[in-house]
C-alpha cells in the first residue's frame, strides 16, 4: 500500500477515504486491500455481483483529518437526489429483468452491490478499492494470496459524474475491472492509456462540443458567453467546445468557471459577467448542481433575456423547469426511451423493502416526511410512517419516467455488463456458474458486444470504449398554462456523413416565447460591397464593415476581402457584382453623329450644287477664267471630303478604321492638289503677261493633271505603307475611363499617321505660300486671295485640331476629327467658291471678260 500511495497523486484522499498504508506490506496487485466496512447501499446476493455507483447525494460530511488518529469513514450528507436514486433502482430492475430471462445467462442469478459516491473524490477512490478488495476486513499476509486476490465484483456500472468517475477509473483500471458509466461523458475518458478499463453507453463530450458548435454556426450566433463547472467534465468538455466553435469562426466574449463547493464571491462574479455582457446566448456546460446555483444567483438581479444553450447534465433535467428565465434554452440530450415494466417496478417500494437500505429509507422519509423508525435524520418530523403513504401519488423525479434519458444509459450498461458475462460461462443456452474468470475476460468481451436491448436500442462500443453518437435538439418550449416542457425539434447522429449530421425537424421558439431566431452578434454582418475590417485589439468577431475600393466589389455577406472585377467590367452602385462596362463610341443614333451627318450631308450637297452652278454657266468668263477642269476636280474632291467623314462614325470595325483614315488622307490630297494647281495656274497665268514669258507652255492641263495625279500617289503610297506595315485597328480603350470602355480605332502605326497628317500639312503650306504671294496680281478677280483665306482657314483648322484630338476624351475624339474634315472643307468651298456663285447667280452684269481683266470699275460686293 506504501507503494501505492508513492505513486499516487491523490494521496490523503485515501487517508480520507480511510485506507491504513501501514497495514499492508505485500505487493498489492497481488494481495488483497484492507479496507472498511462497506457503505450502506443497496444489496442483492447472487452467483455474479455487479458492483454500481450513483452520485446519490452531493456531498461528504467534512472531518479535519489530524494523521494522529484514525480518520472517520466518509459519509454522504445534503439532499438526495431522487432522480439518481431512479438510475441506482433502474440498474436493479434490469438485473432482476435478465435473471427472469431465458436466453440471456439462464440459470444464473446475478446480484447487485450500490453505492453512494456522494458525488465526490475519496468516496469514489474508496469504492472503487472496495470493489477490487471484497468485503472482507482481514488482511492476508500470506506469500501466496492468489485466491484472495480476486476481485468484489467482475464489473462495475458508474459513476454518474465525472470526475468520480475518473478516480474510480484510475483505481478499477490497475486491476482491469472494467467499468460501464451511464452518464460520464468526459472527453479524457476515452485515452485508453489512462483508462484502458473504463467503457460508457453516454457519448462523449467530444461529440457533444462539436455538436454545440454546429448548431451555434447554424443559427448564426457568434458572439457568445461560456460558463462551464470548474470539473473535469465542464473544463474538458468546454475545451473541445471552444476548440470547435474557434474552427466553425465563433468568437467568445467572456469564459467563467465555477464549482458549487467555491466561495459565494466567485458565484457572485460569474453571475456579474453574465449580467454585464453584450453576448445574448450563453453556452452553460454545468453540472446540474452548478447549474442550480447559478439560476439562483441570476434569479435575485435577473439579466437581460438570455438565450441559454445547455449541455445533456440540465438540458433535460425536469428539475430547471421552473427557471422561467430559461424558457427557450436548447441543447443536445440523449434520446428519451421507454423501459416497459419500470415504472411499476419503481411503484412496488414498500416500507419494508425500504427498510431494508439505508437510501431506500431515506428516500421514504423525505418524500413522505416520516420516519420509518422511529425519530428521523432525514424528514425533520417525529410522525412515524403508518402505511397510509401512497407512492404513486409522489411527484419527484423518482417516478418521473416520461423521457428515460439516462435511466436508459444504465440499462444498456447492466445489459452490456451481462453479455459479456454471457459470453464467458455460457454456450448457447447452457451456463457454468462454477467456471473462474478474472475481470479482464470481462474487458475484452465488452470490446466485442454487440446486440440489441429489450426496448430496441443497439449497444456496441468503438475503440476507445464510446457509444456511437446520437443526441435530440431539445427545446424548453412555453405550455399553454404558462409552465415549461421540453420538446424534441432535432436531431445529431455523428455516423451520417459530415455536414448532414444536424438537422431540425420542427420549429423552435426561442427565449420569451418568440418565434425568429435570436440575434448574438459583436458586429452587424457586412452586406455585399464592403468588407470586414477587424477591429483593433477585439476578437475576430468584433469589426468594421468598409466600403470596397473603387473597381472592387464583394458579392457575399461579410466577406474578409474585396475582389477586383476584370478590365472589361466594373461594379454595380451597391458593388456587389460586376457589370460589363458600357462601350462608347460615335453611333449613327447619338445626337452628335446626327447633327454631323447632317453637316457632312449638306456640305457635300452644297458642293453638287455649286458643280451644277458652274457646269450650265461653264461658258461663262468667270468658270473659264478660274480652270474650270480644275474646279470641277476640286468640286469632287471636295464631295468625297464632306463624305469621308462620315466613315468616322459608326461603331469601330477593322475595314472601318483603315478605311476612315485612308480615305480621309487620300481625299484630302486631292482637295489641296487641285488648289494647289490652281495656285500655280494664277501664278503662271499672270507672268506669262510679261514679255517675253513662255511659261504657260511648261504648265498647261496636262501638266495640271499630273501635278494632282503625283500629289494624290503620293499620299496612296504613304497610306499603302501604313496599312502595309501596321494598320489601324478597333480598339478597346479600358485606360482613359475606369467606368466604361472607349471604342475606337488604334492608329496602329503613330508614324503613317502623322506622316499621312504632315504630308496633307506640307502641301496645305505649300499652296497657302504661293497664294499669298500672288494676292495682289491685278485683276478684279484675283482667285489667289480666296485660295489664301481658305488656307488660312483649313491651317487654323488643323493646327487647332492636334491639341484638341489629344485632348478630347472617348468619342469626343472622333468628333473632333470629323469636325476638323468638315470646318476645312466648307473653309474652302465657301472662300474659294462661294464669291463665284454670288456673281453667277446675282451679279451677271460682272461676269464678263472686261470686268475680269479689270478695264471695268468693280462695284463693291
């Protein structure tokens, strides 16, 4: 024993639970431990002993341990709790149910030994030696002690906590008894290298947590409170459910613990926190007894309307049902169940039988406030019980079997404990009780079980000796009388495939009866088009919702960034999705295109005009005198000039781009070849006036046309170079304007441009030179002035044009260009002309040879 407690951690809880360490000097794995006599409990002989623990009460009656005398026998104290008395006589009905059967361990009677571990730590490491130790009180010191090594019991069904259930764990597990628990659910005890003996029929809290976390995702909460029992089973079980919640994004404003053995403070503070916070859902992963503290605390200042979440220990516990401050709570529970014959079983206890157990006693004088012997430590009355007491007519847990939650854990547990007995002594039908068999048959044969109880519920357990997990989403629903009920609105199976283990199948109704789902948010959810911007120094939960960025969008509700939309889109005014950009350029329908038309129409319909004018007076001095071959030419340049320009408007093909430029250039040439030829006609005409001038001869029509032939090839060739080498092309500008696409034609080549540009430029100053120089020849009917002030025109014009083009945004840019083609255009029809047709056709008198040659005094236009 000296050993023993070398080793063990918990040492004066043995001294507590009253072990004597200088008593036993033999190995003790090989020897049997002395011990106390038993606890009172409940007892029935048979050829097979089932040990059973129930945390009957919730505490032990405090002695000061001296170590100079033998410490007292622990002993329970403070209320009973009647509903686990129901599990302790639910474990005793169901051994009586298989000893009745026939097919299961027939001809063998199994018994039963119960205990009260008060809920606590040494009475739960004293049962548990006592289980591995007998009943016997005399120490063996004998060398060989094989036959008194045997243990009590061959399994033991407990504890209903955890962390009793993990000291007897530690204890039962060096000598491989196993143990079955009903109701610990402990994440920790599924490491079977701490616990390799200890199996449950309740799932663990690892599933649960998980579960916890989903439902919380599911509805949207993620700011939330945590309180949880300052035990293996609230500090363990929260662990895994914040490990959760952190991987599902649920953020935790606050995570209080508490024990109801702690300081009023710390009971105090807790409720404080939970009063104080912004968090409207609290995840309470208590004990019932931590709960009922805290409800009470939370009673005498009630908070805010909570929406409470809380774990399988209270969620269905009938006891909280009268916390109105908790109408709407929901949580995981095990599924309810119907035991067929319980209930009268439980209706059968007499005064008699209760006599015969000091709980049963208890359990009679507190619920019927008598005494069954007299004066009573329990009811607090001195009237004895006369036999007049009706059992069916309490109303305590004891007979509440309406859900059967746990009490049905303890009967797969007694039965699982007896198929593995099955399994060793019996073949078939036939059973040896004579047959020896040490605990640890009984440990591999549970790993094996696999069979389905009475009332229809399978039982196997997997590797580390857990059920497979199935809760029911339980929900405390307001009654028509204003009270409470829970009703079952869900489901979690952890063998269905991942995402589809939840599911509600009815509606919930939430904290003060209401029907939409509670809001618990740090932060209001980002709508599409902005983004979540943590703030500084709070949780992930706790952010900003900013706008995106121009040309960005989000197109999900709090999304953690902002996504660019490619270059031919751009986002929506709520910019949450991306639109195509509007693509711009000069269409046939646009208000400028028509009004351009409509100019480039009209100047080219003037010029036909003009030409009919001069074709019937073509006899006439005043056509003769100005080269009517080449006015006629100029004329129909002039045409193909005004009507160019329509080839700039239009949406932007690739015919289209070459062709505009091309004809534009070409057209133009022409144009101011044949001004230019009629420049040189002027000059030559009047130097060969001179005397002896002979230059008429080098510049007559032929030599005319071929001056314009050679202008116009030469812009062909430049234009055939430029479509050769690099031609325009439609093109998408997406740089000018963020918003919308710009339509228009790429140069290609810069240099044909400007080169077809310049070339147009050079003949225009070319032509504006030798005009100005011949401006004042004598005549009255000096052509070289107008062609001088058309010049100046079409130069102004265009000179004005490049800082203009550059400038000018989206389809504003072909506008420009056509009115530059149409501004030069009626520039020199107009002053080249128009002072023709004004005497054709109103001043007949002064088209006449002497007029022109000036021998007639000239009336003033």
């Amino acid at each position: 024993m000296q050993f023993i407690l070398s080793f063990l951690p918990f040492g004066s809880l043995l001294l507590m639970a009253g072990f004597r360490p200088a008593a036993c000097k033999l190995n003790p794995v090989s020897c049997r431990l002395w011990t106390e006599p038993q606890q009172p409990g409940i007892f029935m002989n048979g050829d097979f002993v089932i040990g059973g623990v129930f945390s009957i009460h919730l505490y032990t009656r405090s002695d000061q341990i001296t170590y100079t005398s033998l410490p007292p026998q622990p002993q329970c104290s403070g209320s009973m709790d009647f509903r686990e008395l129901r599990f302790a006589r639910a474990m005793e009905f169901t051994i009586h149910e298989i000893n009745n059967r026939t097919d299961l361990l027939p001809g063998i009677m199994l018994g039963f030994e119960i205990h009260d571990s008060c809920s606590t730590v040494p009475m739960a490491i004293k049962l548990g030696f006592q289980f591995a130790n007998g009943k016997d009180t005399v120490f063996n010191d004998s060398e060989l002690c094989v036959e008194s090594a045997a243990a009590a019991v061959p399994a033991v069904i407990g504890d209903s906590s955890s962390t009793p259930s993990i000291s007897m764990a530690r204890i039962l597990g060096l000598f491989r008894i196993p143990q079955v628990s009903p109701y610990a659910t402990c994440a920790c005890l599924s490491d079977k290298r701490q616990y390799p003996a200890f199996f449950r029929t309740i799932p663990s809290d690892h599933h649960q947590a998980a579960a916890l976390a989903r439902m919380v995702k599911y509805f949207g909460w993620t700011w939330i409170g945590a309180v949880r029992s300052d035990s293996d089973y609230g500090n363990n079980g929260m662990a895994s459910f914040l490990k959760a919640a952190q991987e599902e994004g649920i953020c935790v404003e606050y995570s209080e613990a508490y024990y109801r053995t702690q300081p009023r403070s710390k009971l105090e503070r807790v409720a404080n926190v939970i009063r104080r916070s912004t968090a409207r859902v609290v995840v309470a992963f208590l004990a019932s007894g931590d709960m009922r503290f805290l409800l009470e605390e939370l009673a005498r200042d009630p908070p805010p309307p909570l929406q409470w979440i809380g774990s399988e220990t209270w969620i269905t516990d009938p006891e909280f049902l009268k916390f109105n401050m908790c109408s709407g709570a929901v949580g995981f529970g095990i599924p309810q169940s119907v035991i067929p014959g319980l209930r009268e079983f439980l209706l059968e206890l007499t005064p008699a039988q209760a006599l015969k157990s000091p709980l049963l006693t208890e359990f009679w004088e507190r619920s019927f406030s008598c005494s069954l012997k007299g004066q009573s430590d329990f009811s607090g009355s001195a009237r004895e019980c006369d036999g007049s007491e009706d059992i069916s007519a309490l109303k305590n847990p004891y007979l509440d079997t309406s859900q059967l939650r746990i009490t049905n854990m303890v009967y797969k547990a007694t039965y699982a404990i007896a198929h593995a007995i099955h399994s060793i002594i019996c073949k078939d039908t036939q059973c040896d009780k004579t047959i020896k068999f040490a605990p640890w048959q009984i440990l591999n044969q549970l790993k094996k079980v696999n069979f389905t109880t009475k009332n229809g519920y399978r039982v196997t357990f997997d590797s580390n000796g857990d059920p497979v997990a199935v809760y029911e989403l339980i929900n405390w629903q307001i009654k028509k009388d204003g009270g409470l009920n829970f009703v079952t609105v869900g489901n979690y199976d952890s063998s269905k495939p991942r995402g589809q283990e939840f599911s509600i199948s009815r509606p919930v109704n939430w904290v003060g009866g209401q029907t939409e789902v509670p809001v618990s948010v740090c932060s209001e959810s980002c709508p599409p088009g902005t983004r979540k911007a943590v703030q500084k120094g709070k949780p992930i939960c706790c952010y900003d919702c900013i706008p995106c960025a121009e040309g960005e969008i989000s197109n999900s509700t709090d999304s953690l960034g902002c996504e660019r939309c490619s270059p031919e889109f751009w986002p929506n005014t709520k910019q949450d999705s991306c639109l195509p950009k509007p693509v711009e350029f000069l269409s046939w329908d646009d208000t400028l295109s028509i009004i351009l038309t409509a100019f480039s129409v009209a100047g080219a319909f003037m010029a036909v005009c003009v030409a009919v004018v001069f074709f019937k007076h073509r006899t006439s001095p005043i056509v003769r005198a100005n080269n009517s071959e080449l006015s006629f030419l100029l004329l129909f340049s002039l045409t193909l000039c005004f009507l160019c320009s329509l080839t700039f408007i239009g949406r932007p093909s690739e015919w289209s781009c070459m062709l505009r430029h091309t004809a534009f250039g070409i057209t133009f040439v022409l144009c101011i070849s044949c001004v230019l030829g009629k420049t040189i006609v002027v000059l030559m005409a009047f130097r060969a006036t001179l005397p002896g001038s002979n230059v008429m001869k080098w510049f007559g029509p032929p030599q005319q046309r071929l001056s314009v032939l050679a202008f116009t090839l030469i812009q062909v060739l430049i234009c055939i170079l430029w479509l050769k080498i690099s031609p325009p092309f439609p093109l998408k500008n997406l740089m000018h304007y963020k918003e919308r696409i710009i339509l228009e034609c790429g140069l290609g080549s810069a240099i044909g441009f400007w080169a077809v540009l310049g070339y147009i430029g050079l003949l225009a100053l070319l032509c504006f030179v030798l005009a100005f120089l011949a401006r004042k020849l004598p005549d009255n009917f000096n052509e070289a002035k107008f062609i001088t002030f058309s010049m100046l025109i079409f130069s102004a014009v265009w000179i004005t044009f490049i800082p203009a083009y550059v400038s000018s945004p989206g389809k504003f840019t072909v506008a420009v260009e056509i009115f530059a083609i149409l501004a030069s255009s009626f520039g020199m029809i107009i002053c080249i002309f128009a002072p023709k047709c004004f005497i054709i056709v109103c001043r007949p008198e002064q088209n006449t040879k002497k007029h022109l040659m000036g021998k007639v005094p000239s009336k003033a236009l």
